[in-house]
C-alpha cells in the first residue's frame, strides 16, 4: 500500500491532536488535584486555627506546643479574676461601629477580655511571655497596641490600651509577667479615639511558621490567603496568621 501525501499529512495532524489532547487532559487532572490540594489544606488550616490546641494535640503540631510552652501567665494579675470575662469569639464576624463610614465585615482575630466596672486605666496588663517588643503605638482598630514577638517566632498582640508602662520602647526585651500598660477602651477612629466600645483587652496571637510536615500535607496551593509566590523569585513568602488564643487562656486560668 503506498501512501499518498495528503495522508501522510492526515496522519501527523492525527498524532498532533492525540498528543495535544493527552497534553490537555494532564493538565486538568493536575489542575483538579491543586485545586482538591487546596481545599484540604484550607480545612486543615481552618480547623488548625479555629481549635489549634486540640487540634494541635492530636496532629502533633509543633508549634502549637511552642505556643503552650511559651505561655507563662494570663495578661492580667489573677486579682482581677472576679471581674474579668472572655468567651470564644474568635473568627465571628466584625465592623467597626453603626456610625461609622467604614462598614466593612472583618473576621475577628483574637480574644475580648472584658474588665466588669468598665473603667480604662485601673488593670495592669501583663505580657503572657517573654519576646521582644516588635510593634508599639496607634492602630484605627487596636487604638493604642503592643506587639511582641518571642523567641519561637509567635507573634502576641495586646490592643485596645489606655498607656503603656514607661519606658517601654520597640525593641526592648520583656519577661513573662512584665508590665506593658493599662486596659482601656482605645480604638475605631484617630489616634486618641476613646470610648467606642466598653473597656476590655483584646489578645491576638498569630504565627507565621505552620510548615508542610506539621500539617500533613503533601503540597500547598499557592495564592489563597496564607502566602504567595513572588514572580521574581518563584519562593513561598510566609505571613503571620491569626490562630484563636481562648483555648490558650483557658489553659492559663486553670
């Protein structure tokens, strides 16, 4: 049988399309399992964030134990017990005020100690740890805030004070049990802005090193809210996250 020229033609126009459909087909099914990848890692995280010590627990979560660790005392001094409250109201839905311009829905990061007599400036607040002071002054929502990052890395975020304790500067080394400040009710507009809502401390506690082993996973999906590929370098840039502390103060009351 001779083959003509248009047959051969025929023929390779066939095999460009069988391996350009193979081709296609590979790249959907890559495409579906990033993409199932990606849900899971966003439930484990979600779930990991939400319940980090019990989740921590049971998945052997190495920096949910680094946190354990390095909480040594609750923000306040245990005198104040009988008139400070806090529930879990980490990641309920948030906006600043009813008359204020921004109405923008905002998950909630932390924990709300409330202070009963609702008077600013009466209880001491005091670091749950050792770190060094990395932020210090005026946020729209924490008002007046101090940030410290320990030596594992974590990040605690105490806001919504009415001072801070003298001399204290960014940079400076603190002890667990070191006095920062006041509780107040500082916040939701410029700086200086007070009595926006009644007094309490709000407790923030965020990580930034969560890594691949510790959650199980054999790839992260890129681009979905805990990092991001730089095009310059093709490299995971990492970012502090909020984790919920109440299952941490809660241990720290017991």
């Amino acid at each position: 049988m001779r083959w003509r020229f248009p047959h051969i033609i025929e023929l390779i126009i066939l095999f460009l399309a069988v391996g350009f459909a193979i081709q296609w087909g590979e790249h959907k099914i890559r495409e579906q399992a990033l993409q199932n990848t990606t849900q899971l890692a966003e439930q484990k995280l979600d779930a990991f964030r939400k319940s980090p010590v019990a989740y921590g627990k049971k998945h052997r979560i190495a920096i949910a134990n680094t946190i354990t660790e390095e909480l040594c005392n609750l923000p306040y001094p245990k005198t104040y017990s009988s008139s400070i409250s806090f529930s879990d109201s980490w990641g309920a839905e948030r906006t600043i005020n009813a008359d204020s311009a921004d109405q923008s829905v905002r998950m909630h990061e932390g924990c709300d100690l409330m202070y009963a007599p609702n008077e600013p400036g009466q209880v001491p607040i005091l670091s749950m740890t050792e770190g060094v002071v990395e932020q210090k002054g005026w946020l729209t929502l924490g008002g007046y805030r101090i940030g410290i990052r320990s030596q594992g890395g974590i990040y605690y975020y105490y806001a919504h004070m009415a001072s801070y304790a003298a001399n204290l500067e960014v940079g400076d080394r603190v002890k667990a049990g070191q006095f920062l400040g006041f509780m107040g009710n500082t916040g939701y507009g410029k700086e200086g802005t007070t009595g926006k809502f009644a007094v309490h401390l709000h407790v923030g506690i965020y990580v930034n090193q969560i890594t691949l082993s510790d959650l199980h996973l054999s790839r992260l999906a890129l681009n979905w809210g805990f990092c991001h590929v730089t095009e310059e370098n093709n490299s995971m840039q990492w970012y502090d996250v909020s984790v919920n502390p109440y299952p941490y103060l809660v241990q720290l009351q017991q």
